[in-house]
C-alpha cells in the first residue's frame, strides 16, 4: 500500500512539473472542441398526429352479413408498410429531394437515411399515430411529414378498396374452378347411375334388404305353394274316395240339407274378412255393410241353387252334384297351385340373380358413395363461395358508401422553434472533461518520456544504489516570485477554461448564431 501511494505521488509530481504544458493543450482541446460544437447543424423534428376512425353506426348494424376486418391488424400493417422503399420515393418526389441527387449511389443512402429517420408510432388501443421526422431544415422536415401523412391517408383508403377488388377476383376465381369441379362430378354421377341402374342404393333399399326380402318373399311363396299342394291333394283323396266328404251345410226353406262348396268357400272367406274388419272397425263402417250384404246375397244364391237342384233331383244314376263340385274345386287348387308355382320360381330368380350380384354390389355402392362424397364437398364449397362473394361485394360497397375507416388529422405537421438536437450542453461537457483528461495525459506522457527523481526512494529502487541523504532546495526571492507567477497563471487559465465552459453552457444559443456568421 505504501508502494503505491509512492508510486501515485510521483506520477502527480511529475504531471504538475508539466501542468503548464498541460493547460495549453487542454485549452486547445477545448476551444476546437467546442468551435466543432457549435457549428453542429441544429437538428428540427416536425411531427404530425393522425386518429383512425374505426367506430361507425353501420358496422353493428351490418354485423354477419359483412365482412369485419381486423382493424388493429390492417393499420399495423399500414404502419409497417408507410416507411417502404416505394413510399420513400415518393416522398423524395413530393419534396423534390431526387432533383438534388446525381448518381444511383447517392439515391441509395438518401433513401436509406430516410427510412431510418422516419418514426411511426402507434398508440395502442387508440388507433392514434404520431409521425416524426428530424432534419436540419424544418421546411423539409414539415414537408416530409406532410407528404407521409397523405401516402398514409390515401394508402388507409385506397389500401381497402383494393383489398375488396383483390378478395372478389380471387372469390370469383375459386367460383369458377369449384363450379368446373361440381359440373364434372355431376357429369360422372350421372353416367355412374347410367350405366349401374338398378344398383345403386336408395333404389328399392339396401342391397342387404333386398336379399333379406327376397329370401323371405320365396319362403312365403314356398310355404303358401305347400300349402295349396295340400289342398290339392285333399281333394283329390275325396274325389277318389279315399277320405270323408265334410260340407258346410244350410238349410233351405222346406228343412233339406243344401250342399254348394264353392258357394259355401267364400261364405267362410267372407266372414273370416268380417271377423277382421270388426277388431277395427264398428258395424256401420262400409267395409263391415258391404261384406255383410255380400254375404247374404251368396246364401240367397245357395238357396237358389238348391231349389233347382231339388226340382231336377232324379237326373240320372251317375249323376253327383258333390261330385261337380269337387271336380270344379280340384281345377281351382290345380290353378292356384300353378300360380304359387310360379310364384316361388319368380322369387327363387330374383333371390339367385341378387346373391349373384354380392360381390358387385359393395363396388358400386362404394363408389357411388365417393362419387356422392366428391359431388357434396365440392356443392357446399360452391355455395359457401357464393355467400362469401356475396358478403365481400357488400363489405366492399358498404367501405365505399359509408367510410368505415375514416382519417382525423389531430395535429397538423408543425416544427417547434427550439431545435431537438443536438444536445450542446451535454457536448459541451464532454468537451471539457475530454480537454482536461488530455491535457492530464500529455503532462503525465512527457514526465514518463524525461523522467525525474522526487524522493530518495525512488532514486534508491531505479539505481539499486544506497542513497545516504538529501540536500533541499533553497529558492530564493526571484524564484519564489516567479514560481507564484507560474501558479497564478496556471490558476487564472483554469478558471478562464471554467469560466468560458460555464458561458456556453449559458449563452450557447447565442453564441451558436454568432459563430454561424464566420464559417471556416
């Protein structure tokens, strides 16, 4: 520790041996300093401020029939896209800054100048902007700002217009490919059925139930075909005397018996329909009034039949009227079970020909079923277009017609009279601890370049020889004298230094003006 307040009392010595060539130097420092200060170019900012109006009465009024933008997306957008190379040109028109540039080169840094100049800035929430813009003329600058703002307005405007015209185009291009895609899928959904006709489901039901159905549609008929077979045989047996004749039997007006069995078959048919009609409906329904009457009309014909029957009795030996009528009943069961024959035949064919048909079946309704998938996806998206064309034609009137997005200059380009830059004070203090810091440093370099030995302990560490005593220095009265002039002058050049920085501080403004007049 003692080592190094040694070492810090000679570097302090030997700068205040030379602190006379130190404030020279930190005088010219200071004054080219602050001559470089003051003829900096004073920097204006010009600024505007603009409102985006989003609030309008239609809008709510208007609501799910338009389209509503995102209006903080759109400006910030607009934002971004302002301070663009194309916008920058135009500004350097409007402002007839490309009249002073002469080569490609110079354009270039100009228009890299101005877009890092240039500030947008937005409030959030408010859809208020500020643009600023500094330069050293604050005619440009206003007009620059000026020009900013009506690429911003007309951007705003036209920006939306064009968005409309852009989104119907491109609606209107979709329109026409989906409906090229729907009109092809129509056209193959159509030659599909064509050429799958009777195929296709929905056509009489499901594949798979119509199998079912004629599987049982030929049990019933082969059932029904027994059935009548059994009859058949029946009557044949009682034709051929195998088994007892039974027979219905009425009575006519005299107490005979009267035998008719096909009369006597659909009297029971008959009545078996009335017992049927009556779990539904009541006696007074026709159903009921007209099976009634039928009824009795066949048992008037029974009676009738009997009593000519009775009349012609005794017609010969081999004659048999049951006989007669079991012979007719025998055609009508051969004749039925001929039909329910056919009928089993009819069914077993449609069953063979749609067992035939599964393993085409699952193919067509397969396809038929993409085919449809195709042609539905394809409809909805056509008609999804149509609506959107529709809501963007009306958005895009409705944005003309009303002005949804409407501009409010708040405050007009204005560039205030005291200039924003530079900052001369705060230069002028760098300027002066930089000036003192030199002149510090150029005394404390001569001392190191021409050495001298302030304490005995420093002779002793650079020769390593024993130093074995000192002998002060007796000044006399001229040198005493001039010594204090030396000190006053350099006391009075530091306050002078003080004194001239605490004026500028000041007086800058002034002093700037006065200087302007004497360019160098």
């Amino acid at each position: 520790m003692d080592e190094l307040i040694t070492r810090l009392y000679v570097f302090i010595k030997g700068i205040w041996k030379y602190r006379l060539l130190a404030i020279i130097v930190a005088w010219i420092v200071a004054i080219v300093g602050w001559v470089v200060v003051l003829k900096l170019p004073d920097n204006y900012e010009a600024s505007a401020r603009i409102y985006v109006d989003t609030q309008n009465v239609i809008r709510p009024l208007m609501e799910g029939m338009t389209v509503s933008t995102n209006v903080q997306h759109q400006v910030s957008i607009m934002g971004r896209t302002l301070i663009s190379r194309p916008n920058v040109e135009n500004v350097m028109r409007m402002v007839d800054l490309d009249v002073q540039v002469k080569t490609e080169k110079e354009k270039e840094r100009l228009i890299t100048d101005l877009m890092q100049d240039i500030k947008l800035a937005a409030t959030a929430g408010d859809n208020i902007f500020t643009i600023t813009y500094n330069h050293k003329n604050p005619v440009l600058a206003r007009d620059v700002v000026q020009s900013l703002l009506t690429i911003f307005v007309e951007e705003g405007l036209d920006g939306k217009k064009e968005d409309s015209t852009s989104a119907l185009r491109f609606i209107d291009q979709q329109i026409a490919a989906y409906e090229e895609k729907l009109i092809e899928a129509e056209n193959a959904l159509t030659k599909f059925k064509q050429e799958n006709l009777g195929l296709l489901p929905g056509q009489g039901g499901d594949y798979y139930e119509q199998l079912l159905k004629a599987q049982e549609d030929m049990k019933q008929a082969k059932l029904a075909l027994r059935e009548a077979e059994r009859g058949r045989d029946a009557i044949r047996k009682q034709i051929s005397g195998d088994e007892p004749v039974f027979v219905l039997e009425s009575f006519d007006v005299e107490g005979e018996t009267i035998v008719n069995p096909e009369i006597d078959a659909r009297i029971q048919s008959l009545n078996e329909k009335l017992d049927s009609l009556r779990l539904n409906f009541t006696e007074l329904h026709p159903d009921i009034v007209s099976t009634k009457r039928l009824i009795a009309q066949l048992e008037e014909q029974k009676k009738e039949e009997a009593k000519r029957f009775s009349s012609h009795r005794d017609l010969g030996k081999d004659y048999s009227p049951m006989l007669q009528q079991l012979n007719v009943a025998l055609a009508d069961a051969e004749a039925a079970v001929a039909s329910m024959a056919a009928r089993v035949e009819e069914y077993s064919v449609r069953y063979e020909n749609l067992k035939s048909m599964s393993s085409a079946i699952p193919r067509v309704e397969a396809e038929f079923t993409q085919l449809n998938r195709d042609y539905n996806v394809n409809k909805a998206n056509y008609e999804r277009l149509l609506e959107r064309r529709i809501s963007a034609r009306m958005s895009g009137e409705l944005t003309s017609a009303s002005g949804l997005l409407s501009f409010r200059i708040i405050d007009p380009p204005q560039v205030p009279e005291i200039p924003v830059g530079p900052e001369h004070r705060l230069l002028f203090s760098l300027v002066f601890v930089a000036a003192l810091m030199t002149g510090i440093a150029v005394a404390f370099i001569i001392s190191q370049v021409r050495p001298a030995f302030y304490s005995q302990s420093n002779l002793r560490e650079v020769t390593g020889l024993p130093v074995l005593g000192s002998v002060p220095m007796v000044w006399t009265g001229e040198q005493i004298a001039h010594r204090k002039h030396r000190l006053f002058i350099f006391g009075l050049s530091i306050l002078m230094l003080a004194v001239i920085y605490g004026v500028l501080i000041l007086y800058f403004r002034k002093l700037n003006n006065i200087v302007g007049m004497f360019p160098f």
